[in-house]
C-alpha cells in the first residue's frame, strides 16, 4: 500500500510540474480557499441581501465560511482533461472572428483554474474573479465539448477584464451604452463576472438581472426584458463561445495519449 501511495504521489507531484507551467496553474484546495477568503475583489463583501437570500445564507460571514470550505484539490484525471480542453479553447479563440477581442491578446492570457464542490458556493456555476476561473465539481462530468465551450467563455470573462477599456471600446463602437451603476439598482442579481454597470443594447433596451422579489427562492428567480442577456459581458462571451460547438459537435472523447504526447509542447512551446 505504501508503494502504491508513493507511486500516486510521484505521479501526482509530476504531474503538477508539468501542467502548472507558463500557460496554466491550478491552485491547489488551500490556495483556492485562502482566495476566497481574502475576498480581496470584495464580490462576497458586495453581496445584497436579496443575493444571500437567494443562496439560503442569512449572512455574508456564512457564505464565506461556506464557500471557502467547498475548496477542493484537482485530481490527476481533472488536469488532464482541463489540460485538453484549454488547448482546444485557445487552438478556437486564436481564429474566431469577432469585432470585440483581440485572438492574439486572448490567448496569451493564462489559464488559472480554481476547483470547488457542491452549490455551496454560487450554486456550482462556473465563473471568474479576478484572473482566475472557477469550476466546480461536477462540470467535470460534462461532454468534453461542453467543456470547452465553457472554458472559452469563461477566457473571454478574463480578456473583459484584463483589457476592460480595449473591450468597452468595442462596446460603444458597436451601439451599447451604460445605463447606471449597477449598485443603483437594489433588486440586480450579483454576477462576479461582470462589471459595475448596467447598459442599454444597441436597441435601446436595458440589459439586466432583477430578482421578483427582496426574498428570491433561488438566484434564478430573475425577471428580465425582451430575454436579453443580463450585460453586453454575457452577450458576447455565450456568443463567442457557442460558435465552438457550434462547429464542434463530435468531440466526446478524450485521447489521453495524445494529451500525454502535447503535454510538454503546450506548456513550453
């Protein structure tokens, strides 16, 4: 049993050198954990009451105690799917047409992949603070085209971010516009991958998330206009990412020895 431990560990620790290279880190469960505790882009902090409620927390002290306990460490078997999807969202996102990123600029961005469990902590749902991607455990049982199509979304969550007035240029060339602040608007749902407005579509009409009422059952009790998206961020990062699959509807397999064999070539080429 000992060797056998020794065996995985070895694996393991290899493993981990090679995928947390240049291109890719993955934060291990206490570094995940410490993150969110921090809260250092106080999204936690930022919270409503309306938006504890609707994750059944009655304060923030909770929610944070909550989420940085749903932390969680990657398995060799996680990294290594997440290894070929990554290279597959950025092989898509260095061709994909689009009048709002930069193909070079996005795919120069580095992969950093946080990992959490159950919906104690924003429901499960996949999304980014700060340069970091958080997914959960079970988009982890996902068809692999699936997951890709998320990772190229959430990659294009990093770019708003990373280059927020080269996008918000985009934005206004194209017809958005900011409406207000979205601090202004007490019933707005909280959405870390956003920014800290509202703003009107190209056809004028508001784009944003509102719960029914100051106690939602969930944070998908949500009224919105016309099914517009909740913010030109989310418009255009599901519109860049569906046209993967798209195009892509086959890739439900995973080719372990060809993730093996491009390991080293993606990480230091």
């Amino acid at each position: 049993m000992r060797m056998f431990e020794r065996c995985y560990n070895y694996i393991n620790n290899f493993l981990s050198n090679i995928l947390n290279c240049n291109k890719i880190k993955f934060l291990s469960k206490q570094e995940t954990a410490n993150f969110i505790a921090e809260d250092k882009d106080k999204y936690i902090a930022s919270l409503s009451k309306s938006d504890l409620i609707a994750r059944r927390i009655n304060n923030k002290r909770t929610y944070l105690i909550h989420s940085y306990n749903s932390a969680i460490d990657f398995t060799i078997e996680d990294k290594q799917k997440l290894i070929y999807a990554s290279k597959e969202a950025d092989k898509f996102l260095s061709i994909v047409p689009s009048k709002y990123i930069s193909n070079y600029l996005i795919t120069n961005i580095k992969w950093r992949f946080a990992f959490t469990y159950s919906k104690n902590y924003e429901y499960g749902l996949s999304h980014t603070r700060s340069n970091i991607i958080f997914l959960s455990s079970s988009i982890m049982n996902v068809e692999l085209n699936k997951l890709i199509e998320t990772l190229i979304h959430e990659k294009v969550h990093l770019y708003q971010r990373l280059y927020k007035t080269l996008f918000n240029i985009a934005l206004f060339r194209e017809g958005y516009r900011v409406a207000n602040l979205r601090k202004e608007e007490p019933l707005i749902r909280a959405n870390p991958d956003l920014d800290e407005y509202t703003y009107r579509n190209p056809s004028g009409v508001k784009m944003m998330y509102r719960y029914k009422t100051y106690y939602p059952s969930s944070i998908f009790d949500i009224e919105y206009n016309n099914n517009e998206q909740e913010h030109p961020y989310e418009e255009i990062a599901y519109n860049i990412a569906i046209q993967y699959s798209n195009k892509n509807n086959n890739n439900d397999n995973i080719d372990i020895d060809s993730i093996n064999n491009d390991l080293y070539n993606y990480c230091y080429n």
